[in-house]
C-alpha cells in the first residue's frame, strides 16, 4: 500500500518519478540549462515560514520561493539573454529561512550535490557545481563472483595527507586490478564534515566528499572502474545523519523533527547523531532520490547500506547479544518503517536497474534478510558474515596455536541462513580503523617494523605470521560465504584514529603504504603476491558462485581442516608441530588431482616443501562419506 501511494504521489513531485525507464538527466530539475531550480522541504512544519535563495552577489531577497503541495518549494530562475544559464558554474549558494517565531536560518540545501569548506572555516559552503561535458561511462556485467576491495579514498596514499580522487585513479585502481578483484567499495564518498568519522557522519547526501577532489573527478575514477571490468558500490548511510545545524540536515526548519524523529527517539545515543523518521512521505522521496541518485548521476552499481542493525531495531542493537533466538526478529522492538523503507530501497533499486547489487551490514541475523521482496524479504543480495572477522581476532588473541579449535572455525565459517548469500571476510575497515588491529598486527606487531627484510631469514615471529596470514585469508575465502571482501592494503599498514583530535589531526597513521609492495627486498611482496593469485584462482574455477563447501574434515587432534568446493579440494594443517605423511583426504570425483595453489611457495614467503609435479590420483575407497579418496604424500605442519 505504501508503495503503491508513493507512487501515485511521485506525480507531483518529478524527481522522484517511479518508473521503469530511467532518468535521462536525473535531478538535474534542481538546476537545470533552462534555469529551473527546485527545493523541498517536509510538508507541515513550515507553513508559516518564507524562504529565499542567496547567490553570490545577489540581493538577499530577491528571489523568493513560491510554496507548493507536499511541502515543496520551487524557485524558476530563467536563463540570461544569451541562453546561459543564470546560475553560473561554482556560485555559492544559501537558502535563507524565516521562521514563523522570526529567526533568520542560513541553510545549505539537502539536495546540494557540491559543498567545500575553506581551510581555516569550520561551515560548509554550498557550490552549484554544473560543468559543461558531464562523464558517461557504462556499467560492466554483474560478476558471478563478487571479490570486493574496500576502499577510503583519502588514506589511498604512502603519503600523509588526504588522498585524491585522482590519485585512486591512476595508482590505486591498477593495483586492485593486478590483485584479481572484480568490485570496490567505497566508503566516506558522501559529504562528511569530520574527517575523522571515516564518512559516517553525513551532513550532505547528494554531495560527493569536495575533500578529494571534484564530482567530475569520483566520475573519472568510476569511469576508468568500468573500464578495467571493475564495479563500484557506494557505501551509502541511510541509518543516520550528522548533528550539523548550518551544513547538515538537522534542525533544517527550525525545528528538532524535520527528516527526524523528535525527541528521544531521533537520537542515537552511541553514534551522537540523529535518526530518520522513515514513516514520512518526504523522508521517503528524499532518501530514494538519494539512492538513485548515485545510481545515475555517477554510475554506481550498487550500494553497502551501513548500520542495518540499528536500522531494523528500536533498541538500535545496544546492548543485544542475538542468539538466533526468533522472538529477538518479530515483535514490537522491531521498528517497521525502517524495515519498510528498506524492502522498499530494494525493490526500486532491482526494478530500475538489474544488475544492481545491495549489501547489508546486519550483526543480527535478521531472517530474509536478503530474501526477494516478493517473498517477503528485504531483498538485499549479500549481508556481511560480521562474526567471521571478530572469530580471527578472538582466537588470535585469546588461543595458544595448539588450542585453535577446528570445529568452532569451520562451524562459525558456515553458520549462514540457508539460501542468503553472505559475504566472507577475514577483517575490514572496522578491524583497520575502529580502535583495534589489522590481522597482520596482531600475528607480529613490532617485527613488522624490523624484520621484514627478504634478505635475511624470517625469524619465528614473522614466519608464523605470514603463513596463518595466508592460511586464514584462503580459509575464509574458500569457505565462508558466496563473496569475499578485504579492506584496501590491510598487510601493509595499521591505520590509527585518522587525523583525530587525540591524534594532533595528524595524517600519519592515515594512509596505506603501497610503496612497500614495490621493493623487492620486503616481504610485503610476498603477502600481495599471495593475495593476486588467491582471487584469480577464485576467478577460474569460481568456488564463491557455487553452493557451500562440503566438509569432509575438521580433526582436533590433527588440527587439519579439509573441504571440497566447485571440485576444488581444500586442504589446511593448522598444527604448530606435527607434519604427516600419506594423509588420506576424501573426494567426490574421481581422476586425477594436481596442486594450484600452494600457501608454501617461496614466492609467496612460504619454504617450497611441495613438488608441483605431483600427481594425486583418487582411490575408490570410500572415506568421510564420500565414495573416493586420495593419500596426500606430504602435509606439513606450520612452521619448518
């Protein structure tokens, strides 16, 4: 019912038209070569209220807005003589509000897709950004296989400062290429005033971050995306908005309930930030023209929709541990017009664009989640399997090597709804960046500083690091989820609070040092090199498109874990000590088996213990429920 008054309301509002065929110059209604200009504002908290545009050196008042139905407000401003457009390319902007009780409110507009800020300001300004010859670039197939880079633009850089648009482009881009990886996900793109909040703290929606460069620069990196046969999905933050009064969203009329919920249920108590009221109509077009915005002014293919969790519950998930439990997804601490909002995101988004790809960041486990929406799902494609990374620091910090328990790994690995693709991931930017560790610190910290050298030998340290490194990336990528993600460098370099106030607004933890790949002498080549061929064996014989692995072996003692995928055979020793000989591994299809990926090479700073030109062929013996088996010659323990 709400989709379907929606739609029928759309007609009055033509910026957010519900309709198969997509816009050919979408929201270009806010400023278009003819002059037009169009704002709105939430219907019933202004109608006493007048407002006006402010321009560069125009008069204050001069041009009025003339108030609509729906709680629109629609300027036309014609073009000069000359057929120019009258608001010229990089003019400021301001929508000046007077309110019923006499304030005078200096606001940028919710839908400015431009806003800077000089280096000494604190506010933002609005900037009409309308160049002359806008990108177009076309989207490449949806992969059968998602192999994700998450990325932050700004720290994309050996160097300490923010990073550029321009800069991803022409240097990070061939690296993630090279690496074997078909999508990027890019995060704190939206306009964000503290750089600190690595994006989540939006204070303009429809504004790409002016901090990295130009919109016609994010196209340029999107565009050069497409052409490689990479897809880009936009982190997108619809769970909440900034507090910002002058630059943001917050009270925008004055009051404390325009886009949000008022009182206490418009504020996140952890996050300091304020909650949409998804049950408002204009809420609604807002937040959907939002959406397919992205889509069509920049040519994302999709979107990772942040805080989910928070979205889906009353209690945000504050102080929830979800068991799994049924009674914690239906009653009434789920909020329904946030749900509802979501299927509906969902449903527009894979109606108007087929290939769009939707991935939701939900802790809790929520049911059909990502079920069609016409199964009476959310209808996200891919959540994020948000205990597998939190599992690896866990154990690394709290488990000797030879208490690592193979059952509970394999057992959190697969702990997945049937029929919801999850996407598997050994750490992301909330394990780089959120006050904790990147595995690789975790596995040898200060050794990384020192001992990296390919000149000399690994001692102890660096050596079990860089193979459970590598043991605990394939493991999870092979067995997982139905798509694999990895944050942009994560081998490289801790990033600590980026230029926060307890960090003297320094950029010297905020940055990833791409630089040491390119020395042959560091080991960090090793780890890249690793990681390259790990996702084009993936791209060959695509396990992550196939149904979940069969696990034919999870051996306490042995500390062994074994599994077939896409007839791929799977086979890890996790044994600090104990290496075997002639280890009997079970098989579904006959024939004969050859090694393609060995962690052990020395190319990868592995010790070459394996001959390549073995052959291994089944037996019909049956073993482990299934009816072959071979006898792997040599399975060595983790260390030499």
């Amino acid at each position: 019912k709400k989709q379907s008054n929606l739609g029928v309301r759309s007609q009055a509002f033509p910026l957010l038209e519900f309709s198969p065929q997509p816009l050919r110059t979408p929201y270009k209604a806010l400023i278009t070569k003819k002059g037009l200009y169009n704002i709105m504002y939430r219907a019933g908290k202004i109608f006493n209220c007048n407002c006006f545009l402010l321009i560069d050196g125009w008069d204050n008042f001069s041009h009025p807005y003339s108030k609509k139905d729906f709680g629109k407000w629609e300027l036309h401003i014609p073009p000069k003589e000359d057929k120019t457009p009258a608001v010229a390319h990089n003019s400021k902007l301001k929508v000046v509000v007077h309110t019923s009780a006499g304030e005078r409110l200096y606001r940028i507009s919710p839908w400015a897709k431009y806003v800077t800020r000089h280096e000494k300001s604190v506010i933002y300004d609005w900037v009409h950004w309308d160049p002359p010859q806008p990108y177009i670039h076309p989207r490449p197939q949806k992969p059968r296989s998602l192999r994700i880079y998450e990325s932050h633009v700004g720290i994309a850089s050996p160097e300490g400062k923010v990073a550029s648009y321009s800069n991803f482009t022409h240097n990070v881009l061939p690296r993630i290429k090279d690496l074997g990886y078909n999508c990027i996900q890019l995060m704190a793109i939206m306009e964000h005033a503290y750089y600190a909040s690595f994006g989540y703290q939006v204070t303009s929606f429809f504004a790409a971050s002016s901090r990295y460069g130009t919109p016609e620069e994010l196209k340029e990196l999107i565009d050069v995306a497409h052409s490689l046969g990479i897809i880009v999905l936009l982190d997108v933050v619809h769970s909440h908005a900034s507090k910002n009064t002058e630059d943001g969203l917050n009270s925008f009329d004055g009051s404390d309930s325009c886009f949000f919920h008022s009182g206490p249920r418009g504020e996140h108590s952890l996050w300091d930030s304020r909650l949409f009221n998804y049950s408002g109509w204009e809420v609604l077009r807002f937040l959907l023209s939002n959406l397919r915005w992205w889509m069509e002014e920049y040519r994302f293919d999709g979107f990772r929709f942040d805080g989910v969790t928070s979205m889906l519950y009353h209690h945000h998930g504050i102080g929830s541990g979800f068991s799994g439990d049924y009674t914690e997804y239906f009653g009434l601490h789920v909020d329904e017009d946030s749900l509802l909002y979501l299927m509906l995101a969902n449903h527009i988004l894979h109606t108007l664009y087929q290939d769009c790809i939707t991935i939701a960041e939900d802790v809790s486990g929520m049911p059909t989640l990502c079920r069609p929406v016409q199964e009476g799902g959310l209808g996200f494609d891919y959540r994020l399997a948000m205990a597998i990374p939190d599992k690896w620091i866990q154990i690394l910090k709290e488990f000797k090597d030879e208490d690592w328990n193979m059952g509970n790994i394999v057992y959190t690995m697969t702990n997945r709804r049937y029929g919801e693709k999850c996407i598997a991931y050994a750490e992301s930017h909330d394990q780089a960046l959120v006050g904790d560790k990147t595995l690789a610190f975790w596995l040898m910290d200060k050794d990384m500083y020192t001992n990296m050298s390919a000149l000399i030998p690994m001692n102890s340290v660096i050596d079990r690091g860089i193979q459970l490194h590598k043991m605990i990336r394939l493991l999870t990528h092979g067995l997982g989820g139905e798509g694999y993600l990895n944050f942009m460098g994560e081998q490289l370099q801790l990033i600590q609070n980026a230029a926060a106030h307890g960090n003297n607004e320094s950029y010297h933890y905020a940055r990833r040092q791409f630089n040491l790949i390119d020395l042959d002498h560091l080991r960090y080549r090793q780890l890249y090199a690793f990681d390259r061929d790990m996702n084009r064996t993936e791209d060959k014989y695509g396990w992550l498109a196939t149904p979940p692995a069969y696990i034919s072996a999870k051996h306490e003692g042995d500390k062994v874990i074994v599994f077939e995928r896409a007839n791929v055979i799977f086979i890890f020793n996790f044994h600090p000590t104990n290496s075997y000989s002639n280890y009997r591994v079970a098989v579904g299809p006959p024939g004969k088996y050859k090694i393609k990926l060995d962690s052990d090479e020395i190319q990868y700073g592995g010790h070459g213990r394996l001959d390549h030109n073995t052959e291994f062929f089944t037996e019909p013996m049956e073993f482990n429920n299934l009816p072959n088996s071979i006898l792997v010659n040599k399975l060595y323990y983790l260390l030499p």
